[in-house]
C-alpha cells in the first residue's frame, strides 16, 4: 500500500467530504443563472474549473490561449458558445483585477467555500461540459453527470502527468478525464460534448467506485464514524510483561546517564 499498510487492514469508505454535495440542488433555473453572470441564457457555456497552486501556480494566461483556440476553433458550437471561469478558492488572488474580454465569457467572482459550495453545484449543473488541468472539482462534475476535459500541457506536467492521483482520473485508466494530447484533439472533444455527448457509464462507475464505493446513495461520513467505532471496540493486545529484574537494571542505567551528565556539566 502506499504508506505500507497491509491490504487486509485497509477499509474502503470513500470520501466523507463529498456527502453534502450529493445532497445538493439547484438554485436557479439555467436562465437565471446565465443572465445573472453575463452570459447568453440561448447557448451552452463550458465551465473551467482552475486548479490549486501546487497544480498551476499562475494560470490565467492560459485560461486566456485556451478561449482564443475556442474561439478560432473550426467548429462553430465552440466559436460561439458561452465559457465560464471560477477561480479556485484558495488561489483566486491570481484573478485579482484580472478580465478576460471576450463575448459570452465571464469570471466568477461570488465568494465560495472549499466544500459544498452552492455557487460551484449550480455552475456544474447548467454547464455543458467542464475543463480543468488537475482539480477536485472534476469529481464533483462527475457525481452530476457531467462529462470532463482537459488538455494536457507541458507547462503544469508538475501538477498533471506527474502527480498519483491525476492517473486515476484518466479515462485510459478507467477514470472520468477526457484528454487531449494537442488543442486539436481537445477542441474536437468539447464540440462533441456541445453537441451532448452523454457522460460515459465508465465515468459513472468510476465516481461510484472512487467516491462512494459502498452505494451512490449511501453517505461516507456515517460509515467512517462507524470505522472508527469499531477499531475502538477491538481487544487489544495486553502491555508486554516486564520481568522483575530489569526494574533495578533500568534504574542502574538511568542513574550512570545522570552521573555522565553532571560530569559533562
């Protein structure tokens, strides 16, 4: 394993931190939502979702490249259909000041929390599709159904190809990821996704599996108190017996470090 406990030892919950999400709805019907964020309620927008600063330490530029490739793109769905950027909440200063002027792009500026945050759930949820580098948000456009993108670039390899848990994610590896290996590639995938390619029954069994292995339905966070409760409750082992002898040994010892000490003093 990978802090070398054995397997037999190991109990697979999945992840407590996503119960409150599960348990979300939508705010907002899609019209508001988009008119209330500048963007046109008549066309489907792609949401990008940024990642952490250990993943991308500054991002913008090429959040900025990416729309520029939509919008020169030969499809048209992708010339013309809305994006919307959220910052990540524990990176947005990167996005301080900053404006992206394009038509039909928009930057979310609301304040949002790490977890369970009704801003992100609404965003997924009327979006058509999601793009990311590397970020924990690419599971929660899963456990909606959505389907997920990136293209894999060689300036955040640091924080895609060479990180374990981006592996899981790939769609070659059974995940949910959809990557492009070139802009190409990607930008043929995202009109594909436009035109409501539905998500994948490997993504869907993937977010079970990884996110909720006991049941889609069935909340994390009871089965770990439960865990826990249950290790507590286990016979344990009695202190190791200490034979008599080594009671005036231990202080025999003791007391020559205390003599070696005063004599260093």
């Amino acid at each position: 394993g990978l802090h070398n406990v054995p397997p037999e030892r190991v109990i697979v919950v999945g992840a407590p931190r996503f119960d409150d999400f599960y348990a979300m709805a939508p705010s907002t019907t899609r019209i508001e939502f988009c008119r209330h964020n500048g963007l046109d309620p008549a066309r489907p927008f792609l949401l990008y979702v940024c990642s952490s600063e250990f993943v991308a330490p500054y991002e913008v530029d090429f959040v900025r490249c990416w729309i520029r490739a939509l919008r020169e793109s030969q499809h048209e769905g992708l010339r013309n259909c809305g994006v919307l950027v959220r910052p990540h909440p524990a990176h947005f200063k990167q996005w301080a000041r900053k404006e992206i002027s394009e038509p039909n792009v928009a930057i979310w500026a609301a304040k949002e929390t790490m977890n369970a945050d009704q801003g992100l759930y609404d965003s997924l949820f009327h979006c058509a599709a999601v793009v990311g580098l590397n970020t924990s948000a690419m599971l929660e456009a899963g456990i909606l159904g959505k389907s997920v993108y990136t293209i894999l670039a060689p300036e955040f390899a640091g924080g895609q190809s060479q990180t374990l848990h981006f592996h899981y994610l790939r769609a070659s590896n059974g995940g949910l990821l959809h990557e492009g290996a070139t802009m190409g590639e990607h930008l043929d995938q995202l009109a594909a996704a436009l035109r409501g390619v539905a998500i994948s029954d490997q993504a869907s069994a993937f977010v079970e599996r990884f996110v909720r292995p006991r049941g889609r339905t069935v909340p994390v966070a009871p089965l770990v108190v439960d865990e826990i409760e249950r290790v507590g409750a286990l016979p344990k082992r009695p202190r190791r017996w200490t034979a008599p002898w080594l009671i005036p040994v231990r202080w025999m010892v003791r007391g020559a470090m205390g003599l070696r000490s005063r004599d260093r003093g």
